[in-house]
C-alpha cells in the first residue's frame, strides 16, 4: 500500500489510513516479486553476473536470508549490497525522535513506548526514505562491541541524573540504530573472534546485551557480510556459529569475457569530458586492455589468492588516455589516438593493484607488467593474424617473411613517444611490408584503426620472438632479431 507521507504525520492518521507493519526482509522480497514479475531489472550496472550471482541474489531476498557475498577484491560485492537499496519501500513511517527507528505500530525502545503511551494517536511520526536506510561498516581489527551494539553512556547519566541500572543510560551502536534497514559489515574476516560472537544473538535470538542490560530489541535489520575467501590472508576467519545464523553464501567472480570486462570499464572510468572528445581509442586497444588482467590472474608472476581487482583495467584505461592526452598537449594537437606504445604509461595502475608471488618479485613490479602487457599482444595477434607457431622448420615460409626481412637488410627504426599524429603515422607508413600484410590479412578493417594494428604486429612479432624491441629515454627501437645478435647490439 503506498501512503501519502506529506499528509500523515500523527500515529492516528498513520492508523487510519491503514498502514500495516511489515519487515525489512518481506520488503525486499515483496519488492523483488513484482520487479521479477514485471520484467524489471534488479542489479542495474552490474554486468557479468546476470546468470551466476544475480540468480543466487535474488533466491536469497526470496528466502529472507541474511547474505554473505565471498570473492576476491574488486568483484562489485558492495556495490551488490548498496543496489539492494532499491528493493527497498520509498517511505517508512518512524516514530519521531527515535533513536532505532522505531515502527510506530510496534515501538521497540523504551522512548518510543512512553511516548505512545503518553500521547496516544497523537504521537508525531516522521517518513524515512529507502536512502537513508543504508548502514556500512568496514571491519577493522579495532572495531569494538560498543561500536557495533552499544554501551553506557556516563554523560547522559549524569546529565539525566540517571543510576547506571536504568537502562536509559545506554547509548545504542550501529547495529541498534540500523534497524529497519539493510547493515553492511564489509571485509568481515578482520572483525575479531570476540566482535563476531556479538552478533550470534542479534542475527539469531533478536536480542542484545549491554553491559549486563538485557534488552529484548527483535531488531528488524537485513545483514549483509562481504569477506574475502578465508584463505587470502592470515588475518582471520569467519568464526563458524556465525557462519552458521547466515542464510546465504554467494560467490562472486570475476568478467568470463573481455566484452563484459569493458563494459564495467567504461562505466566505472572517471573521465573529464575534453579528455573523452581529444582523445580516440580504437577497440582493439581496448580490448588489449582488458586481456592484460586476464593475463594476471593467470600469471605465475600474481598471486591467484590476491585476485586481480576490476579497478586495475579502470584505472589503467584512464592512465590510457591521460598517456595520450598529455603527448597531445605537448605537441600542440587538439585531437589524436591512442597508440600501443602508450601502453608504457598504464604500468603505474598495474603496479598498484597486484600482489606478487616470490617469482614475481625478483622480476620486480615494473618487469612484471611488462612482461603481462606483452602476453597480453601475444594472446590478441592470433585473433588478426595468422598464429605464429613456437617451432617452425628452418625452410617453411611464413605470412611474415617479406616483414621480417625488410628488417633484417635495414637498421629497423624508432617510434618516439613525442610523435605528432602525422609523424606517427608517416614513420609506420614506411614500411611497405606492414601495409601489405594489413591489406592482406584485415583488408576491411576499420581505417582510424589501422594504425594501432600495424604497432600490433611489430609488438606481436617481439611477443613471439621473430622481432626485437628496446626501450629508450625518448621511445622504442624495433630491430631485426639475430643482426642485434650478429652486431653485439
């Protein structure tokens, strides 16, 4: 029923106008029911989960569970628990003044009863919007009971002229003043063994303890947990009777493919608009993009239990572009395109977002993304060229023997960082060989395009070993392989 709260402002209007009690887990599966009937989307933004985690969310709101949603960083676990919000009524009625957001057919605190009993259907009621009925917390290690449940309060006492065995001395946590909405206890693994068995009662029996208050408060909350898998580090566990009075553990995961990996990309990506209008990026670079996390999470380099967070491509894709935005400010350009060699300036978004494993680390952080920039060339050549094969015989003729031989009769050439769009252009237009093996391999694809596929190659040849590159102060140097080795370059 959908009440006019501009109007109602006293319990006996409230009561009038027949408002019924109801609680926050049939709110959310009331809610889910006609969205799911209506055809209606219940996650929006959230892409690569519509067949997997979606589902297994839904059932859970259906079954009034409490959640707990496991999985490695950056697989939109909050963001789950803060879209719930929506399945949420726009209003509920409290009482007002209510420090718990009493329900003023059923008041819970001791406030809320006298005031009713005092002023009868004349007790003020205030609206709270589905907004403001979001709670979250991130455990940390000095999260304390009081922070959570509650305590005495010696000021009130004393301001009150209270005796501490009244129980009007207490000051309620945030679980108390959560009540009636949806609480959100992120990274729950880091919350102390003792902090975890504070909750037993209030997820199971309703009620809580305050220094030797025992308040019967059947707390109307909707518990949301995120965690790690308990194996990532040494910091802690989930203590099992907790584990136990959860309803639901839903995994999450990580995109299955690179077109779900972009979309989270660029609707996550934090772009200044001049940045979106100067700057072209052409598919394929964004598609090597997104290869470079899958690459990642399966390098021997990363440590598989870290994960490798979906805010790596994000921040290494606004890197992209503040890499060629930059070099277009220093030429004076007011537009130009995404290069492949802009790739170097998206290593310090790499850097940040992995956990090496002992491997890794004496190839050190840098060596690593590089290395993962690389494979992710050598994963994408195969998709627009023919495969490059790991053994070849000494006599069998490949599509790339015109190209490479242009190399090895010449002293390859240099692509600066500082190129002007023509320079770039004109210096990768020099090479007959490459304008024929594009026209003979991707005759149709599209032309602003052509360029970053043309660097392709060459890094894809490096990638495979038929070609060598360097890296020097001003830009990279692509050489013949064996007349590096020939000239002791």
């Amino acid at each position: 029923m959908k009440l006019n709260h501009n109007k109602i402002n006293t319990l006996g209007a409230l009561k009038e106008a027949g408002y019924e009690t109801k609680s926050i887990k049939d709110e959310l599966r009331d809610n889910l029911r006609e969205k799911i009937k209506n055809g209606g989307e219940t996650f929006t933004g959230v892409w690569g989960y519509e067949n997997s985690v979606i589902p297994e969310l839904e059932r859970a709101i259906l079954s009034r569970h409490n959640i707990n949603l496991l999985g490695l960083r950056g697989q939109a676990k909050t963001r789950l628990a803060r879209l719930m919000v929506n399945l949420l009524d726009e209003w509920i009625p409290v009482v007002e003044g209510s420090e718990i957001n009493d329900d003023p057919l059923k008041p819970m605190s001791r406030y809320a009863r006298e005031l009713i009993k005092e002023k009868g259907d004349k007790t003020p009621i205030s609206w709270l919007h589905r907004d403001e009925r979001f709670y979250e917390k991130l455990a940390t290690p000095d999260v304390t009971v009081a922070d959570l449940i509650g305590d005495v309060d010696p000021i009130k006492a004393a301001n009150l002229k209270l005796s501490y065995a009244d129980d009007r001395v207490i000051h309620f946590g945030m679980i108390p003043r959560a009540n009636r909405c949806i609480f959100v206890i992120n990274e729950l693994p880091d919350l102390q063994a003792r902090i975890q068995v504070s909750l037993f009662n209030i997820l199971e029996e309703g009620d809580i303890q305050i220094r030797g208050f025992k308040l019967r408060l059947p707390l109307d909350i909707q518990f949301v947990f995120t965690a790690n898998p308990e194996d990532y580090t040494n910091r802690g566990s989930i203590v099992t009777p907790l584990k136990d009075r959860i309803g639901s553990q839903i995994l999450t995961h990580y995109p299955d493919d690179i077109n779900t990996a972009r979309k989270i990309t660029e609707q996550e990506s934090k772009l200044d608009i001049r940045q979106s209008e100067a700057v072209y990026v052409p598919d394929i670079a964004k598609d090597l993009l997104e290869q470079i996390s899958f690459e990642a999470r399966n390098s021997e380099y990363v440590d598989a239990k870290s994960g490798v967070s979906a805010r790596t491509s994000i921040t290494a894709f606004e890197n992209l572009l503040s890499t060629a935005e930059r070099r277009a400010l220093l030429t004076g350009a007011d537009k130009t395109m995404v290069r492949l060699s802009d790739f170097l300036g998206v290593i310090p978004a790499i850097t940040g977002k992995i956990e090496l494993v002992y491997e890794g680390e004496q190839e050190g952080a840098d060596g690593v993304a590089a290395i993962l920039i690389d494979d992710a060339v050598k994963s994408l050549f195969p998709e627009y060229f023919p495969k490059i094969n790991k053994l070849e015989r000494k006599d069998d003729e490949t599509p790339y023997d015109e190209l490479l031989h242009w190399f090895f009769q010449g002293e390859g050439f240099e692509l600066l960082d500082d190129f002007t769009d023509e320079e770039y252009k004109r210096t990768l237009d020099s090479i007959p060989e490459l304008n024929a093996l594009l026209k003979r391999h991707q005759p149709d694809f599209p032309e602003e395009d052509t360029y970053f596929l043309k660097e392709l190659v060459l890094w894809g040849l490096v990638a495979y070993k038929k070609l060598n590159k360097n890296r020097f102060t001003e830009g990279y140097q692509f050489k013949d392989l064996y007349g590096s080795f020939i000239s002791g370059l």
